[in-house]
C-alpha cells in the first residue's frame, strides 16, 4: 500500500484516487478534511470496504487548544484517518480565514448517519461507552429506529488505563466493522488508538457523550441553537459546573488564536 505522506499525516493514496474526495486542509495549523456529512459516511464506508482501519475525530475549539497543550493528542489528530470539524467555532475560523470547509459534521449526526450505513450494509457495530445503564438504553434506541441493525456488543467506559488491553480483546472478539467510542478526551483517542496498535480493522468513531442523548439521559441543544451555532451554550446552561471553564476560558483562548492568525494573514497579504 502506497501512502500519501506530509511531514505530519498518512493517508493512502488509493483513497484520494478511489473517492475523489477533497484533499485535507489547515485551519489553525489543524489538518480538516473539508467534507460534508455524505462524503464523510462515503469515505468511513471506503475504509471499512477495504479492510483499513479508520480513526475518526471531530475538531472542535477545545480540540484545537488540546492539541496545542498536548504534543500526544497533537499527534493523534494528524494520524486520523478522518477528520472533521465538529464545531460551529471550526466553520467560523474556516471562513475568515478564506479556507472552504462545507458544513460541521457534529459528531451525534455522524453516528447517526453511520448506523443507516450499517444497517443498509449490514455492518456490525459495537458502542463502548458511558454507563452500563445509558449504553443498554443508548442500544434499544438505535435498534428502534434502525430495526435491521446488527448490534455486536456494547459495553460502559469505566476502565482503567491498566485495562486498555483487556478491552481492546473483548471488542476484537465480537468482530465489529463500526465502534462508536462515547468516553470523555483524551481517554477517548488514546482507547481508539490502542485497537490501532492492535492491528484492528474498521471505522473507530469518537462520539462523546452521544449515547447519553440518544439514550434521552440528556436533552439537545434545539435546532434552532444549532443551526445558529449556539449548541455549547445550550450545554453550559445544563452543566455549567463541568462546563464553564472549557466553554468561557477555552473559547476566550480560541478566538485570541483565531485573531492571531487573521492579523499574520493579513500582514503577509
């Protein structure tokens, strides 16, 4: 297998000449793949046609500052097969900075999108994540709106680092072509990369606390507040304990990044 190298990101060739789809862009010094929702289930489908494995990650302005603290997750990132930017914050700096990136790909909408693909192809998935009790309703939700949907297993996310491994050969045992990971960053990328190492085959998809909405554990942001970009204040309203740093410091953070690379922009014409 032939591979597209850059200094910092591996992708195969054959993927690009396979799907036509668009080259990888920077926005922020972060590798995006500027793709709608379509053409995302397209290439995830792709890579589970051929036996790759595929590390899915959405970038949203938390991600971006991670990435700037952590040389791991950094590096994680720009490994990903898939990257999309899930956040309104990541289309907004995209478009001041003159980069084309189509539409947000929001996590939650993903799986979604990728549980009719698995039901339409008969793809296995699995979902580890969260609590026992959220995954097992997160489970019966998905299987009543995708009745045909082959569920290989599921499991909470309450494991230690230590347990990464025993983990690892429990999903592996089931043989899932899908696995929605909901645990919180960065255990989230680390667990995926493991099944990596692992020689694992199949889409890996980061989905955050998505089995706790589809679940009905907790409630979306209305579509209006999406639409307009507005979901994270949604989310603050309900935790603002949790969330309040990460979502006042953290975006406070992303803008004075974002200004500074308009001023660059513009000082080099």
């Amino acid at each position: 297998m032939e591979f597209f190298v850059s200094t910092d990101e591996a992708v195969p060739s054959l993927f690009y000449e396979s799907t036509g789809l668009p080259l990888r862009v920077d926005v922020l010094d972060v590798p995006i793949d500027p793709w709608t929702m379509t053409q995302t289930v397209d290439a995830t489908d792709w890579y589970i046609k051929t036996g790759h494995f595929a590390h899915l990650i959405g970038v949203n302005a938390d991600k971006v500052l991670q990435m700037r603290d952590s040389l791991e997750m950094d590096s994680i990132v720009r490994h990903c097969e898939i990257v999309n930017a899930d956040g309104a914050s990541m289309v907004m700096a995209s478009n001041k900075l003159g980069v084309h990136v189509p539409e947000r790909v929001a996590g939650i909408d993903l799986m979604m999108a990728l549980c009719a693909l698995a039901e339409a192809k008969g793809y296995p998935i699995y979902l580890l994540g969260a609590k026992d009790s959220v995954v097992h309703e997160a489970a019966k939700a998905l299987q009543k709106q995708f009745p045909a949907l082959q569920l290989a297993g599921m499991r909470d996310g309450y494991f230690t680092d230590d347990e990464f491994d025993a983990v690892v050969a429990e999903v592996e045992s089931v043989k899932p072509l899908i696995v929605f990971v909901g645990i919180t960053s960065p255990k989230k990328e680390l667990m995926i990369e493991e099944f990596r190492k692992a020689g694992a085959a199949g889409a890996f998809v980061g989905v955050g606390g998505s089995f706790d909405v589809i679940s009905g554990n907790v409630s979306r942001a209305p579509k209006w507040m999406q639409d307009a970009g507005l979901e994270w204040l949604f989310r603050l309203i309900q935790e603002p304990g949790r969330l309040l740093k990460r979502y006042v410091v953290g975006n406070l953070r992303f803008y004075g990044i974002l200004r500074k690379e308009l001023k660059m922009k513009r000082n080099n014409g």
